[in-house]
C-alpha cells in the first residue's frame, strides 16, 4: 500500500479507532477493541458477517487464558474452546467471539499460576482459588454485554458449558434465547478440572464426553 506524501494531521491520527479487519485461518473477521475505563484493560470482539435482524446470534464470551490459548496447555480446554467456537462461526457464515481480558477466571496471570501450583499439590481448581483469598469466579460480564450492545446485538444463542455465564448476561438484559454446549479438548490432564467445574461449579458436561 502507498503511503501518501502529505503532512501528518496529529488530530487525524487519533481519530483513527481500533476497528479492522483480521484475516483467520477460520475466516475473515472484523476485530474491534473496547477499552475499560475502570480496569485499564482492552477488549475484543470478533465479527463475521451482518449482526443486524431479528434472529439470534451466535456468541462466545471467551474469557482470556495464556497458557490455554496462546501455549496450548492441556490443564484446561481452553484454546479448544477457542478454537471451536471460532470454527462454528465461520461454518454458519456469521456469529461474534467476544474475548475478555479477564485471565484465570478474573484473578490474573499471576495468581493463577500460584492456584496452577497448589493444584500440583492436590488442590483442586476451585479451592486452590479460595486457598489464595480468591472468588472460585471472580468475572464480571458488564464489560461483555456493552460490547454486545455496541456491535448491535441483542438476541444470543451462547456457546457455553456455564449456566451463571447466562444467568449473568440476561440480568444485563440481553436475551439468551439458547445455550448452546461447547465441550472441546477434553484429555487425561484435564479431566478432574473439569470434573471439578460440572461437580462444584455447575458447569454442563455430559458424561459421555468424559467416557469418549
């Protein structure tokens, strides 16, 4: 591309917003990013194709993870989940991956690598967060619903395993019309965190996906 030759406008730099496109190895998204004002923390949503009209969307809310997204750590499913639900997008044409900046359930890097610790001590994921002074869930979705809001969609169907993941973005008012089940990346390293999450946390994971 050609840059043109004409004098930088500061104010016109500043302007510019923090909306593009982001060509995927599952499709051509839109990426825009929402600033926090009471964290400091950037978001992100993912778009592909038209959110407007009256059906429901398909949505992600994907809370961010390091070791699972970027590293690929099998201590939990994250990155599959991920990776999934980016995949079923691309596969029915539109839908919105809403990623927070929210790491290790809200406790940060930091702690959750301290939690990963005790667990290697026989800990499990929940009560290794309340051993350190943590929430089991310290996440907060007030940021996700007016991401949602500002990319116009009003009606989800939500691709999650957590049903306080829906009940909290409904008490936000916005309607979950379906919740859709994402299992993905299920393996003998992860098996009792997720145990833990359907046992302790209420997550929905049938049997069958641990016996596969």
């Amino acid at each position: 591309m050609t840059v043109p030759n004409r004098p930088v406008d500061l104010k016109e730099l500043l302007d510019v917003p923090a909306d593009a496109r982001l060509p995927t190895e599952h499709g051509n998204f839109r990426i825009r990013v929402f600033h926090e004002d009471a964290t400091g923390l950037d978001h992100v949503a993912l778009t592909l194709g038209d959110m407007s009209g009256p059906d429901a969307v398909l949505v992600r809310v994907h809370s961010e993870c390091l070791t699972g997204d970027a590293f690929g750590s099998l201590r939990c499913d994250c990155g599959p989940q991920l990776d999934t639900a980016l995949q079923r997008i691309q596969e029915i044409g539109w839908g919105c991956l809403v990623y927070l900046r929210q790491e290790g359930r809200g406790i940060g890097l930091h702690a959750k690598i301290q939690a990963y610790n005790l667990q290697d001590k026989g800990a499990d994921t929940l009560d290794a967060n309340l051993l350190l002074g943590h929430p089991a869930d310290a996440r907060d979705y007030r940021i996700a619903a007016k991401i949602l809001e500002a990319v116009k969609i009003e009606r989800v169907c939500l691709l999650t395993n957590n049903p306080d993941k829906v009940s909290q973005l409904q008490n936000l008012n916005i309607e979950v019309v379906e919740r859709m089940p994402l299992v993905a990346g299920i393996n003998e390293d992860n098996r009792d965190y997720l145990s833990t999450k359907v046992e302790r946390m209420g997550h929905s994971i049938s049997e069958e996906h641990f016996e596969s």
